[in-house]
C-alpha cells in the first residue's frame, strides 16, 4: 500500500450533463482529481470522453453542473481565462509551419505580453530540453518526424506553466513503436513537472501504465473510478471486467449459495464462482469473468475448483506470451488463455484440461453502471 | 464450427511468390528492392516495417496498380506480374473499408459475384452463408452507415471473401478502430483464416498485431527484407540487429568479441558498458572467426533479472517502475557506460518493487540473442531509423 499523501483537490466536476441535438452524451458526471495527478479517462468511441475534456476546458458549455478548478467555479468562464493546458492527437494542423521550433513554442508567450524576453527564453530552453528536443530549436515542423512534432505541441502547453493539462488522446496519431516510447516519455514529463493530467485514450494498455487515477466512461456514465490495479483486479461491473483487460465471459444461473461463494448452472455445468459484490440471488442469472492469465492448463489445471475438457482451436506465440483460443464444449463462443513464454506442449487441435479457481472466475450482480446495458451488448465488448 | 480440410491437393504448392521485385517511381526513388519472398497456399504473412520501408509498395504490386520496374509475382503457379487486378484472383481490404454508401449489407456482399457467372440461387447460398460466418444474418438489410466499425470491417472482408480469392491482401484493416474492436477483430481475423483456405497477406506497423496474427513475418526496412520466416525465428533467431529491435522489444549492446567460451557456445563481449557472456547460438559465422569482431547483442526485456546469477552485471539506476495489471512490471533503467548512458528495460510476469534506486541486473548467456549484422540497408542508426526520432 502507497504512502497516503494529503492533496488539494484540482479539479472537481458535479454532476456535469451535456447532450447533442437532444441526445444525452454526458449523464451526471461527478468526479473528482487531486493536485499532481495523472487521471486517465478511458473509453471506447462515443462514450463521452473527449466530450467531457472538452468541457473541462471551457470549448464546450453545458446545461447542467458545475466545473470547479482549484475550487474556484469556472462553468461561466471563457476558455481563455482558465489557464488550462491543452494537447490534442492531430498536433500537425497545430503548429505554424513557416515558424521555428523555437518561435511556436515561444509563439503564445509572446502573445500574451506579460512576459519579458529573457523569462520566454528561459521557459522554452526548458521545455524542450525536457521533452529531449533542444536540437530541433532552429528547425520548422516539417523538418521534425510525427513524435518530434507532437512534442513541440506539448512543449507550446507546457511552457504556459498551467497547473492542470488536458491530453486528447496525443500519441493516437504515431507509429507503434513511438507510441510506445511516448508513455514513458509523458510518464517522465508528469513526474518533473509536477502539474495535474487529465488523459483521454481508448487504448487501455496506455491507460494501464500512465495512470494514477483511472475513469472507466461507458455511454455517458462513470462506470468505475479507482488506481489501475483497483480496476483491474476488482471490477465493479461486468462492463468494467470486460472493457479493462481481456475477460473470457459464461453465462450462468444461481442455484445454490454455498458460504460465500455461488454455485452456478453454466453451459459447461456446475460452476462454482465468489460473487464481486452481493451475491445474486438463487434462480438469478449472472455472468462469470475469468481472465485468460488466470486459466490453468493441463496438469495445473487438475486440482482447481473448476474445469472443463477444451480444444484447442489457435495457438499464437507474441514473444512474451502464448494465448491459445480454446473451443468448450456447449459454449458457443471460444475462450482465451495466455501463458508467460513460449509453450509448445499443446497443439492445434489437442484435446487439453483447464480450469480456474472460483476466486478467479468472478460473478458480477451488477452488469454495468448504464440502466441500457445488456447481457448481449457485453458479449459484444 | 467447421475446422478447414487442410486435405486438399493444393495444400504443398507454393501459394504466393514474389521474385527480385524492383520498383523505382519515376522520380527516382528506390521504394523496394530487388525482394523475394514467398508464402505458402493458406498461410497467414504479415509484412511490417517502419513507415517508408516499402511495404506499401510491395502490397500494391500484389494489388496489380504499381507496375513493378523489375521483378515476377506469381500466385499459385501463375505470373501475375502484368495481369489487371480483376484478374488476379485476389481480394482487397483497405482501412477504410471502400462500402458502397448506397447499397445495403447484402448488396454490397453481392455486388463481386453479380459480376461474375453465378446463378442467383448459388449467390443467395454464398451470400447467406459467408454472412453466417462474418455473423452479419441479421443486419444484410441496413446500410453500411447505420453499422458499427467492427461491423462494416466485417462486411468488407465478406465482400471480398464470398468471391474465393486464391489471395486476400489487407492493408492496415484495423489501423483506425478502438483498442478494444482491434483486439477483437484480430481473434476474428484468425478465426476466418482458420475456417478458410485462403492465402492472407497483410500490412501493418503494429508488431504485436504482426506477431498475434503471422504464421509467417516479412520485416522490411529501407526497400529491402530483412527477415522473412517464422514468428518464432523472427523472435528468437533474428538475422539482424534491426529485425531484432523492430519485433519486439529489445535492449541492444554493441560490442567486440574478445574470446569464447565453453567450446564456441558463448562469445565473450567488450562493450562501454563491461565485458558479458553471450550465446554464439545465433550466429552464422564459426565461433573462433568471431574473435576480434564488431557485433550486437540483443536481451529482450523478460529475460533481463534484478540479480547478476550467470556473471552477467549491469549497475543501472531506476528511473521508472510501471506496474501494468495483467502484465506484471515494467522497469526503465539507466546505464552508465564509459561513453555515455543507455536505457535498460527489465519486464516481469509477476509484480516486482525494486528495493532501492540503483540495482544490478543481469541475465543468462543463453537468453542473449547474437546479431553479426546491424542491417540489410546500409549505414542505419538503430535509434533513428526504428523509432523515427
């Protein structure tokens, strides 16, 4: 367990509502980011998203609610006025291209006329030594590749000094391996210069590693809010087990309570399972998640509280991982198991045993903080 | 669910082959050459490289609308090098799917097979049952519009597959859907070349896409192949140092062999950063010609250990600790060499806390991967030319 530090709150939203042409896109959001955070919002297309960092920032109003910046209210201010950061994934069209490096990322300094020249210079040295690009300084954008580029966008945020930033989804736009570059970079950038972030991205493995605070967002709604590992490890909704991370889904019905575990009928059979929170109600029917990492294979597989024969129908090696894609008998869809390392004791169409604890295949009451969310919809996730 | 007849008579012919293609564009740029590559009937090839590599080029002299300068492309015996695209017995699927905006599920999954000599009836059975498969039974009347992206990606392969091309030639087909849709329509993406026996050829920059979906991987790099073969030996045995660094991740040491070990297995290597024990497994050239040479040696981040067991010893400085749910920790470290400073990357399935900010790590002569050769192109800059910067 981390140190408990006391922080100041640096932005809170209440009960924020927006919608588009009479559609709902916001549904009450509250939420609340403490000073020096990195809060990571994630979601997949048309969950609200950017929607709601669009808000934040002021270039979107809103009907209902409230947004608070370092405990001021700032709903009525004008975008310019809240001394907000912001970065957004098509850097290109951002940056003035007949200008140097040096002279955009100045560009908004000079403009605003309160700053005097050596205090511009000393600010712009400084950005763009921390995002390691000081060589590009005399050089015009098209001149830098797509990761320099957008880190002369973040070096014209930066440079404003603001205490809070708001990321569009920046490194959607780059290369696979940049990317990946990239989230150790910003990681870096946040911890030495100490401002709070807000994160938009539908890429969970980004979100996983930058965040501090993670928002889960799911048509409109805050579905979970916790560090990555809180909502990773103990999902509050079925939605949130399988959106975050990959999460191999049974249906089942209660029949029994056994202590304070479920007993289940299940397409595969009697299935014993721990509820997340209350357990369901006997005659009920609730969905089981089981990580594919949390799935025993072959002899592992004998002494778990559950198991099946499985076929395997794909077996791919990633380098780091084998995931196999198994077909279940009466189970209309496959299910996945990852291993660490290269396993080469099963084949392509072998007939194998897994199993699973019932404290790795849980059972979710609640299917997600949306009233419209089905059974269905979250096969579909 | 129907397992494919892998019976069949074609199944030991070579499905595709591309033999020393050239392409210069007119003005003057080499984008590919002088490639050969070829991919057996009903395998699943994945070509990536960096932007610039050539790759694109390469899939649309398959495509038929980039005249190769040089060069053959045969597929299934037959030289297509020259023959008009609608002849090659291919089909397409694009990142931005190309629907017909106007035409509903069903039309659209039609249109190839109207064109071709169908009767009706057999069309009906191919266009029900390819839709069964892609499970689109239930939305053949809507318009592409009202689909979702997964969805209308789906009816853009049915399109294409319902005609039974020999090839299927995708370029990028996810590049621009969710994380999520991606990760899912990569399972699908496998499930359908299971079910069918078509050649899938296709282009990406995403190496793990490249790794989850390859039977068989072409790295390319500046117009040229670096390595083609099996994930696995792509992996585990990469030809080069680029190949090496491109797939998958890689801390990268450079280095003169200044003796060897234990009967040639283990090379011993000078580099700024002390002298370490390397595998010689990977190599071409006879342990004792190594002696006194220049090479590179790549420890990919899972087998790097925070203890120094195998006389392998790195004092690095942590820098960063990233616990990633599901994937156990990352640790970025630094170096410190006689010429500068290197990042080191260590990766553990389970969570791992350094217990102070300097450590020492190591890791076994066998799972240190010897490269002779940096690249294929000349003169790359492993850093520049991989990432970009």
């Amino acid at each position: 367990m981390s140190v408990t530090v006391e922080r100041e709150t640096a932005i809170s939203i209440d009960g924020l509502r927006k919608s588009f042409a009479g559609e709902p896109v916001l549904c009450g959001i509250d939420l609340s980011i403490d000073e020096g955070e990195f809060c990571v919002v994630v979601g997949s297309s048309g969950s609200g998203k950017s929607t709601l960092l669009k808000c934040i920032s002021g270039l979107l109003s809103f009907e209902w609610g409230a947004v608070f910046v370092d405990g001021e209210d700032v709903t009525n201010r004008s975008v310019e006025t809240r001394d907000i950061g912001f970065v957004f994934q098509d850097f290109e069209d951002r940056l003035f291209p007949h200008m140097t490096v040096e002279e955009n990322v100045a560009f908004g300094l000079r403009e605003a006329e309160t700053y005097d020249a050596a205090e511009i210079s000393r600010r712009v040295n400084e950005a763009l030594q921390l995002l390691s690009i000081s060589e590009t300084k005399t050089s015009l954008p098209s001149e830098l590749s797509g990761g320099q580029q957008q880190r002369v966008e973040l070096a014209r945020q930066l440079v404003r000094e603001c205490d809070v930033m708001l990321l569009d989804d920046p490194l959607a736009d780059l290369d696979y391996k940049l990317q990946k570059r990239m989230v150790l970079e910003i990681r870096r950038i946040h911890e030495e210069f100490g401002s709070t972030f807000v994160y938009v991205t539908h890429n969970q493995d980004q979100a996983l590693k930058l965040a501090d605070k993670l928002v889960v967002m799911n048509d409109g709604v805050v579905e979970q809010v916790g560090t990555p590992e809180e909502v990773y490890n103990a999902p509050e909704t079925a939605f949130v087990g399988r959106f975050i991370g990959d999460n191999n889904p049974l249906l089942g019905t209660v029949t029994e309570h056994d202590g304070d575990r479920v007993v289940l009928d299940t397409d595969l059979g009697t299935v014993v399972a721990e509820p997340r929170e209350e357990p369901p109600a006997v005659g009920e029917e609730t969905m089981v998640l089981l990580r594919p990492e949390d799935v025993s294979l072959g002899d592992d597989a004998g002494a778990r509280d559950n198991g099946s024969i499985a076929t395997v129908e794909d077996l791919t090696y990633t380098g780091e991982y084998t995931e196999f894609a198994v077909s279940l008998p009466n189970v209309t869809h496959e299910f996945q198991v990852r291993r660490p390392g290269d396993i080469r004791r099963f084949g392509e169409g072998d007939e194998v045993r897994i199993g699973w604890d019932a404290a790795e295949g849980v059972c979710y009451d609640r299917l997600s903080a949306s009233d419209s969310v089905t059974v269905d919809d979250l096969m579909e996730v | 669910m129907a397992a494919s007849d892998h019976t069949h008579a074609d199944e030991a012919s070579a499905g595709l082959s591309v033999d020393g293609l050239t392409k210069i564009y007119p003005d003057g740029t080499l984008a590919v050459d002088d490639i050969s590559f070829s991919i057996d009937a009903g395998d699943f090839c994945v070509i990536i490289g960096p932007s610039g590599c050539g790759k694109s080029t390469t899939l649309h002299s398959l495509v038929g609308n980039v005249p190769p300068t040089k060069g053959t492309v045969t597929l299934d015996g037959r030289d297509i090098t020259d023959a008009p695209t609608y002849r090659r017995d291919i089909g397409l699927v694009f990142q931005d799917f190309q629907l017909f905006p106007h035409l509903t599920v069903e039309e659209n999954i039609r249109y190839g097979l109207e064109r071709m000599d169908v009767s009706a009836a057999e069309a009906n059975d191919h266009v029900e049952s390819m839709a069964e498969m892609m499970q689109l039974d239930g939305m053949l009347d809507r318009n592409p519009a009202e689909l979702s992206a997964g969805q209308q990606q789906r009816v853009a392969l049915a399109r294409s597959l319902v005609l039974e091309p020999k090839l299927l030639l995708l370029d990028e087909p996810l590049g621009d859907m969710d994380y999520k849709l991606q990760k899912r329509m990569e399972r699908e993406l496998l499930r359908l070349h299971r079910e069918l026996e078509t050649t899938f050829v296709y282009v990406t920059h995403d190496q793990t896409q490249a790794m989850r979906l390859a039977d068989q991987m072409v790295v390319m790099n500046d117009g040229k192949i670096e390595h083609s073969g099996p994930v696995r030996e792509v992996y585990n045995r990469p030809r080069t140092a680029f190949t090496a660094a491109f797939v998958g991740d890689s801390n990268l040491f450079s280095g003169t062999v200044t003796d060897v070990e234990a009967g040639g297995a283990v090379a011993v290597v000078d580099t700024d950063f002390g002298a370490f024990r390397v595998s010689t497994a990977n190599a071409d050239s006879g342990a004792e010609e190594l002696v006194g040479r220049e090479v590179v040696f790549a420890v990919r981040p899972q087998f790097v250990r925070l203890d120094d067991d195998d006389g392998n010893a790195l004092d690095c400085d942590v820098d960063d600790v990233i616990h990633r749910s599901g994937e156990g920790t990352q640790i970025v470290m630094t170096a410190r060499g006689s010429e500068g400073t290197k990042q080191v990357q260590a990766k553990s399935d389970d969570r791992v806390e350094p217990t102070a900010d300097a450590v020492t790590v190591g890791w076994d002569a066998d799972d240190a991967i010897l490269l002779e050769r940096t690249s294929v192109a000349g003169d790359v800059d492993l850093q520049e030319d991989i990432l970009g910067e």
